[in-house]
C-alpha cells in the first residue's frame, strides 16, 4: 500500500468558472527549457481573470523569431489534491499562444511579456532557456538554398534542400549511411514541408503529400534506410500498438566527393528535397532553417560499425517579394501581375444619342488580382469626349473580373467604341505588357423629339374612334371631355390596399433576389450550405464502387471527413491530415469528444495512405462505413452550430 505522503490524485473539473472577482495576472508557461538552436518552443502567454484583454507586448525579444500561432479564451476551474492538501486553479481570460525560434545559442532569457489592463500595466516572468549549438562536425552538413532571392507576386521560387552524410567506413563504405541505425530513423524537421507552418502569402504549387508519397522508403517497416520526416507516421492511430513502425521517406540521393574539415576529399552521399511556392504579395517571407538528428555511423570497431548522436542544423532563408516597378509603368497599368487577356462588348450596339449602353469588360488569366482595379475609361481618347461614362462595377470569376459600366453617347457622330488600352505585369518577362481590346462597331442615331401636334389625332376623325385632345393640364386619350375622367370613382380604401399589395409584393421579390445574390457572391457561404450533403453523396458513392465487396478503402473515408470540415471551415482538403483536421476543429471551438472521433477516423487514412501495416488500406465496409456516417452525422451537427 502506498504512503499517504506519497499518494497523487489529480482531479480535473471544467465548468464556468467563479464569478467571484479575482485579481488580474499574466501567466507565462513553456513547454521545454533546454533545445537545439534551429528548434523552437510553445510559449504560452495568459491574460488571466481579464475580460477582452488586449495582446501582450512582446518588448526586448530580438533573439527570438516570434510567431502567434492563436488564441483561446478560456473558461475554467482546476483542482488538484496532493498529499491531502487541496489547490484551486482558476482560469478566466485569454490564452495566446506563441512558437519562439532563438537565433542564438547559449544560456539566454526569454523577457517577461507585458499587457495594459484598465489602465495598469500587468507583467509576467521571465524564463532563463538553454540553446544548444550544434557541435563542429563534418559527418552530416545540412544544406538549404533559393534559386532567387528577389521575385515579383506571383514568380515562383523553389527552395531545395540538400542532406549530405559521409559514407560509411571501411567495409560498410557500400551500404548507405542510413540504413544502420539500430533504433529510430533519423529525424528530420522541415517546416516549409509541413503546410500548417507555410507563412501566409506564400502557396505552394504541390502538396506536401506530393513531394513525400513517391519517396516512402519500400523497407520503411524494417526502419531501414530512410529518414523520419516531421515525425510524419508517428502518430497513426496503428502507432499505440505498433511502436517500432514508423513511416519512413528515402529522398533521391547520389554519391559525391567533398572536402572535410581536415581538407581532405572523402565519399559523401547526398540527399535532396525542394518544393516550389508562388508568392501572392508583396513582403519578405522566411523560410525557417532545418534541423536532423539521430544515431549515424563513424567508425569501426571488433564489434562492427559504431556511431555517435549527431545534430545538424541548416541556415534560415528569406525571400523579398517586391513591387512592380515604378519606371515604366504606362498609366493603363491596372494591377494585374501575371498572364492576362482583355475582351470587351457593348449592349446594344445600335442606339440613339443619350439611350443608355452597357460596356462590359472582362479580365481573366493566371496571376494575382489582389490590386486589379478597373481601367479609367474616360480618360480614353474617343471615350471622353464622345460618352458619358459612370462608375464600374466588378465581379469576381474564375481567375478574373468583369467591370461593367454604363455609357451613353453624346452625339451621333460615332461609328465604334475606341479599344481600351490596358497593362499588366509579367512576371516571367519581369516587365510590363500592353493589351487592348479591339474597336466594337457602333450605330448612332439622332434622339426624336416629337411635337405637340404630332401626337394630337385630327379633329376629323369618325366620332366613334379613339381620340386626343389637347388640354392645358395634359394629354387625355378616348376622352373628349373631362367631365367623363371626373366621372370614374375609385375608393381611397381601394388605392390603398392596391398600393399596400404592390409595395409587399416587391418588398418579398426583393429580399428573395438580394437573398440569392448574396448567396451566390459568397461562395464560402455556399460551401459550408452544401457540405453535409455533399459528403453524404462521396459516402454514397464509395458504397456503390465497393459493391458487393466487403472492403472499402480507409483512406478514401478519410478524405470524405476532411473534405466536411474543409467546406465548413474555409480550409484546403487537398493534403488534410489528422493533425491540420484536429487544429481546424480546435480553432472552431468544436467539442472535444468530436474532435478526438475525427483524429483516430482520419488517423487510419493516413497509415492507409502511407502503408503503416500490412492491410491497413481497407476496413470492413459495413463498420467502418456506419462509423463514418455516424461522425458525418455529429461533425455536421457541431459545425453547423460553430460555423
């Protein structure tokens, strides 16, 4: 029986927290007090018993890359019993949680954060770190590069990485350097292969999936030559009873000669991954360094091969996104960077003086439509002084925008609608191009002007046919008189219910267009209105190309919940993972039990996907489809609440 000083309970209870007022406090919390330099740390910084607080001043961390990562509000109440004795933990505020990169090594302090709150200034505590230097080695040099430094939005930029390991020693100088390790694999963390901490603004022309599924190593489950790659299989929902298996990658690779630190030539084998990404505006983006660790093989000894721990680290890298330049930039410059073509039409095309047309210009291609503005049409020679123009409106399309403006002609001596002039920036010729569109034909007539006695029927006419007169108060048709017109009786109760009919008939129609309207300019709108529906009819779907089969693949499940949570929380389902599904659910705030559903469902497609076991790749289709439907069923139900 274990001693009462030595018994542990610890007891956790969420509920509202008290509403007694307690005093304001800033809790600084860290999830590990020693790293590598190159690695970085969860800083978590809480504005406790604070309603709507303001975010934390981060003054004095230059030798951190500091990265919000998000906040969280916070509502709860924690007691834990120790040794009989009782401790009350109240949180009630702001979570706001941070990833800080130190840039240099050694014994360095983290400075306390600062927030104002009614007026005072709240401080937190400062928290002493290690940084680790990698040590002078020349086994294995970690290697990152840019093909360009400098591009325009939208230029593509690739960033390669290149893994070299000195080959092995005397008689293991034929096997390669990774296929030794007697433990795990070797790690290696790349952060612009993990989507989730790609920087905004910057997108990548390949899932990570598609960089990494061709180089799953074919001896990955006898943990053999390959490298373990942002832990990338460790957590598969097969990783609780399966521990030794672990998903592992083997890059291309070639041998090579390099110089040592002793200046000597010796064999290395070396490692390669890039990946590409097109940056969406203007800004410096980082590219934080990469690291490896892991056991590798240096010498010889009567035993065999020995080795050593070894940890390496890359240098970060930034890329300068400019601006179009100023030089050159020709006045019909509409902020278009990218490839584009212009086309132009007028409706109708024969009309009068003053009948109003509609000019509708359309701009599409491949690029960025950030800055796109519409052309200024009026300052067009043949434009100006021929039309009177108003304001464009714009609409968004598939890789473009319609403008649409209303024209009316001055006067009759017009034949066509003059071309417009537009300019956009290339970025693969790094210079500005000139498009137009072509002259469209016009017909301009004179506006008729009818006289009062034009429209006034001859006095002549059969005393039984339709006539006008002329009155000083207006026109009167099939009346000879006025007296008849005064005749007509028509109830004020009467025009008002008519009136009152008219006014609600429109009303409705109204809001029913505005309605649709709405719902089509809002295309996340519509995803998250069609998302259960349309995950309902992928699930049918798979039922019936399983057939009468008793298998239906996991992975193709997988991706039926990802693309759920996708539509309704505006993500990408391209490449979803259990873990990005699991911070999608997190930040909308869905309950934990439907979270944790999501994560073991979605964790079998990702070991099917990535062969974790033997037979992973397919289920029982009566099961686990029945499971699905049910988490199809909840998961709506919870996000339709949050979304």
């Amino acid at each position: 029986m274990m001693h009462s000083k030595n018994y542990l309970l610890l007891l956790l209870l969420v509920f509202p927290a008290a509403t007694v007022a307690q005093e304001p406090e800033l809790i600084v919390e860290v999830d590990r007090q020693q790293l590598y330099l190159g690695e970085s740390i969860i800083y978590n910084v809480t504005v406790n018993h604070v309603e709507n607080p303001s975010v934390p001043q981060l003054d004095g961390f230059d030798d951190f890359v500091v990265d919000l990562q998000g906040q969280q509000s916070l509502n709860s109440q924690q007691i834990t019993i120790i040794n009989g004795r009782q401790r009350q933990i109240i949180r009630r505020g702001m979570l706001y949680q941070y990833k800080l990169t130190p840039n240099v090594a050694g014994d360095i302090t983290i400075p306390a954060p600062t927030v104002v709150v009614n007026g005072d200034t709240l401080q937190g505590r400062t928290v002493p770190i290690t940084v680790v230097a990698p040590e002078e080695q020349d086994t294995v040099i970690l290697e990152c590069s840019l093909d360009r430094e400098n591009v325009y939005p939208m230029q593509p930029v690739t960033i390669s990485l290149t893994l070299a390991v000195k080959q092995l020693p005397g008689e293991f100088a034929s096997r390669s350097p990774l296929s030794v390790q007697a433990g795990d694999p070797v790690k290696l963390s790349v952060s612009w292969l993990d989507d989730a901490q790609v920087t905004e603004g910057l997108e990548p022309k390949q899932s990570w999936r598609e960089i990494l599924e061709p180089i799953v190593s074919a001896s990955s489950r006898r943990q053999s030559d390959g490298l373990q790659i942002n832990e990338i299989g460790s957590q598969s929902a097969f990783s609780l009873f399966e521990r030794s298996r672990k998903t592992v990658f083997l890059p291309p690779s070639k041998r090579t000669t390099r110089t040592t630190m002793t200046g000597e030539d010796a064999g290395y084998v070396e490692y390669q991954l890039q990946r590409t990404f097109v940056p969406q505006r203007v800004g410096t983006f980082r590219f934080e360094a990469a690291s490896i660790k892991g056991m590798f093989g240096t010498g010889e000894s009567e035993q065999g091969l020995s080795g050593e721990n070894i940890y390496a680290v890359s240098q970060p890298l930034s890329v300068t996104v400019k601006d179009v330049p100023l030089e050159g930039r020709p006045e019909s410059y509409i902020g278009a960077i990218g490839m584009f073509a212009v086309t132009a039409d007028v409706v109708p095309s024969t009309a009068s003086v003053g009948t109003p047309m509609t000019l509708t210009l359309t701009v599409a291609g491949e690029g960025t439509l950030a800055d796109l503005r519409p052309p200024n049409i009026d300052r067009i020679p043949g434009i100006a002084e021929h039309f009177r123009t108003y304001d464009a409106t714009e609409k968004p399309i598939a890789n473009g925008r319609v403008f649409t403006y209303s024209l009316r002609a001055l006067n009759e001596n017009i034949t066509e609608l003059p071309p417009i002039p537009v300019a956009c920036f290339d970025v693969e010729k790094e210079a500005y191009v000139s498009l137009a569109t072509p002259a469209i034909p016009l017909t301009i007539t004179a506006a008729q002007q009818l006289a009062t006695s034009d429209i006034v029927a001859s006095q002549t006419a059969a005393s039984n046919s339709s006539q006008l007169a002329v009155s000083e108060t207006g026109l009167f048709a099939n009346h000879t008189s006025l007296q008849t017109l005064r005749a007509t009786n028509f109830s004020m109760k009467q025009w008002m219910t008519l009136w009152g009919m008219m006014i609600a008939g429109y009303l409705t129609l109204s809001v029913g267009v505005q309605r649709r309207q709405r719902l089509r300019a809002d295309p996340a709108l519509m995803r998250r209105r069609t998302a259960r529906s349309r995950a309902i009819e992928s699930l049918r779907n798979i039922r019936t190309a399983a057939g009468s089969d008793d298998k239906v693949s996991a992975e193709a499940l997988s991706k039926v919940v990802a693309g759920l949570i996708a539509d309704f929380t505006g993500g990408a389902e391209a490449g979803m993972t259990s873990v990005d599904a699991a911070a999608a659910l997190e930040r909308a705030d869905v309950a934990e039990e439907i979270r944790r559903r999501v994560a073991v469902f979605m964790d079998q497609g990702d070991a099917a996907r990535f062969g974790a076991r033997s037979g992973a790749g397919f289920a029982d289709s009566a099961t686990i489809t029945q499971d699905c439907e049910r988490l199809i069923a909840d998961l709506s139900r919870e996000l339709e609440k949050r979304c």
